[in-house]
C-alpha cells in the first residue's frame, strides 16, 4: 500500500535523534557545518564610545563658540588619557575611543582649520558620529543560535569574539551503494550491450557535498543478496545514513528491503504515492538512516533531494536548504499521475516575480537526467491538484 507524500514527509520531520555527534574545529574549519552551541555575546561592542568618522571630538554646548583649539590628537588604537575641556577638540580618527568629556564629533568635511584651531563651517546635532556602547552588541547578547550553518558573516562575528573553536554538529557520512549487476564504473571497459555507466552514486556524492555530508562511495554492487547485504552492513558500521540505489521495487532482483530487514533495521515507510520515485524506502537503526532509493537516474535524483537532504540535516539539527516558492506558469502543465509530482522545470526571475516553463524539457521515463541541467526547479503538484493553466501560480522546491 502506498502512502500519502505527505505523510512520509511528516515521518522523516518527526524522527528524533537521541545521540548527536559534535566536535570542536578551529573557526576557519568551520564553514559550513552547523553550530552546535549559541554563541554569547561576553562583552559590549564597543565597550566604549568611539568614533564612526575623521573628525574632531569636542562638547556639544560649545559649538556655538564658531571656533575651538585642538587640544591634542587621537590615533586609532590609542590610549588617549587627554580630555575635552570647554572651548577645546581633540582630532579623533574612525574607531578611536571617544575622549573623556566629549560627547560629538564633527567630521573633517564640516570644519576648516586655521592654525591650532578649527572653524565649524557646518553644525552637526549632539552625539553626532558617536557609537554607543553596546550598538554593535551588547553583552550577554544571544547573536548566532545553536543549529546556525556557518557562513562568513558568522565567521566574522565569532573572530571578533575571539572564539576560538566553536562547537559544531559533524556532518553526517553519507555511504553511497549503487545495486545492478548491468552497471559500470568510471573507466570500467563495457564488455555487452546490456551494461551501462553507472551516474546515480556520483550525482548522490555530490548531493551530499554540497548540502552539508560527507560522501563515503561505496562502489557499484551485483545483484545478489549477500553481495547487498555485506555492503549494507558494512556501510552501517560507518556512516550514518546509507543511501541505495536500485532493487527497492518489485523485481525477482530487488533485495534490499529484505537485506534491510535482516541488519535488524526498522522500515519505517516503503512505497509512496510520488513521482517519481514511488518505490522510494527509508529504514532506521538507532541513530543511522537507510534510504533505498530507485535506480532510474532521475528518480533516484529527486528522491534523494526530498529524503535525503533532511535527514543530513537532521543530523546536525540544521534546516533542510530546499525551499518553496511561488512562481507563475509561461505554459500549461499537463499532470501524467495522480499522485505527489515533481517535474523539471526552468526558472527565472522576471520584474520581481518567478516564472517557469518547460522549454528543452523532455517527457519521458524517469531516466531522464538530462532535464537536470540549467537553471532548474522542481514544480510540485500535490496529488489533489491537476493538470495547470498558462498564469496560474504553482509551487516550485528550489535547488540552491
């Protein structure tokens, strides 16, 4: 019995994890894992007033004077132990702690200076190009929670709080398994006409990458029982999710749902009312995932994109990085099945509003890689919904 697609979404989002593997790396190491700590904000930034311009720092009540003597200079990074007297300035630079007894700062376009003193040409209004203390951050500030993925702007705000080595969640290894005694390696001589090149681990391998695990390939496998299961278990002894691809479906071949079975793993759906990919199947033991994933090369593609990618991230308590949007339909839509459908499509972005349509996009079986390339979206039709218009609004799972 198939099950509804949104209810197997729902039973991948409910999984909880009960052990998560963290690590310390030092901060440059750190882009793009995800925090496994807040970070706390341990001191205000600035800790004093400072400067935001070239200027000179001076009280406010005597700009009415029209003139002021510069009292002294204020360096960037300097200990100034000079104050602010009435009827004086002190030259201060971008980034230099306010003098004592100065609450302004005018900058250098506003003044000319004649001899030892400045001319104010043009006012400026009390505080002005003064930062507060605290206005960058203030201390005890929660700024990046825990589940964050690292990206440059954390990188900086860590560096500047000297953090060191955060604690972040290890990604996820992710062991590929390819099934099919028809399939060849990279480079592999074909020896008959029935062999073909294996593409689907290295299109999952670099899935994995670029959305937060670690690939671990563990090469094309034949079609026998044992063979499948002593690459399964060995794949479960070292990673945390093992992904395959082929012998899910109904064939005298298909013998991973019973190699599954067998490692004591549970199954916690087979079979789903999506296209493509219904014969899609995800187990679990204890913390690791299995997902069995058809061998068709497109199917095994959108699969892997719709159940694999939220389990890496789940792993580490990260967001899944797919996300829907609306987009307007250039052309009509013709929905083959009535089920959960993902179709390729081409996106752009048009005065501020998406749009999509089918162009150079072939209709087919699901081994149809090549729809994949371009600038590509997924249109999503739930089961209850048919066939579109030209200018209907749709929902469409973007990639990046």
């Amino acid at each position: 019995m198939f099950m509804h697609f949104d209810a197997s979404m729902q039973i991948i989002d409910d999984q909880q994890i009960n052990h998560y593997k963290t690590k310390k790396l030092y901060l440059m190491e750190c882009l793009g894992y995800v925090l496994a700590e807040d970070i706390i904000a341990d001191h205000n930034s600035p800790a004093f007033p400072t400067s935001a311009m070239d200027g000179y720092a001076f009280k406010h009540e005597d700009i009415t004077l029209g003139r002021l003597k510069i009292a002294s200079i204020n360096p960037a990074g300097s200990e100034l132990k000079e104050e602010v007297f009435g009827g004086t300035c002190i030259k201060t630079f971008t980034g230099s702690l306010m003098p004592i007894g100065a609450d302004t700062l005018i900058p250098i376009e506003n003044v000319e200076v004649d001899g030892d003193e400045i001319v104010i040409k043009e006012e400026v209004p009390y505080g002005f190009a003064v930062r507060e203390v605290g206005e960058n951050y203030a201390q005890g500030q929660k700024l990046i929670p825990q589940g964050t993925k690292i990206d440059f702007p954390q990188i900086g705000v860590m560096a500047s709080l000297n953090v060191v080595s955060p604690l972040v969640y290890d990604k996820p290894v992710v062991s590929i398994i390819s099934t099919g005694s028809e399939l060849l390696e990279l480079g592999q001589t074909q020896t008959n006409d029935a062999q073909i090149r294996s593409s689907n681990n290295y299109i999952l391998e670099a899935i994995t990458a670029k959305y937060g695990g670690r690939a671990l390939q563990m090469g094309c496998i034949k079609d026998d029982k044992q063979s499948i299961t002593d690459a399964v278990a060995a794949a479960l002894e070292k990673s945390d999710i093992v992904v395959t691809t082929g012998g899910v479906s109904v064939g005298d071949f298909d013998f991973v749902k019973d190699v599954i079975a067998e490692l004591g793993a549970e199954v916690l759906f087979k079979g789903v009312r999506v296209k493509p990919g219904q014969h899609i199947m995800v187990a679990r033991k204890e913390d690791k995932f299995i997902v069995g994933l058809p061998g068709f090369a497109y199917s095994s593609t959108v699969t892997a994109l719709l159940y694999v990618l939220p389990l890496i991230a789940k792993l580490q308590r990260g967001k899944c990085a797919l996300r829907k949007i609306k987009a307007v339909l250039d052309e009509p839509f013709k929905k083959r099945a009535g089920k959960a459908e993902f179709t390729t499509c081409n996106l752009k972005l048009i005065d501020g509003k998406y749009h999509i349509d089918f162009k150079d996009k072939k209709v087919g079986s699901s081994a149809i890689l090549t729809n994949m390339l371009g600038d590509v979206a997924l249109l999503f039709t739930p089961e209850e919904e048919g066939s579109k218009e030209k200018g209907d609004e749709v929902t469409v799972l973007v990639l990046d």
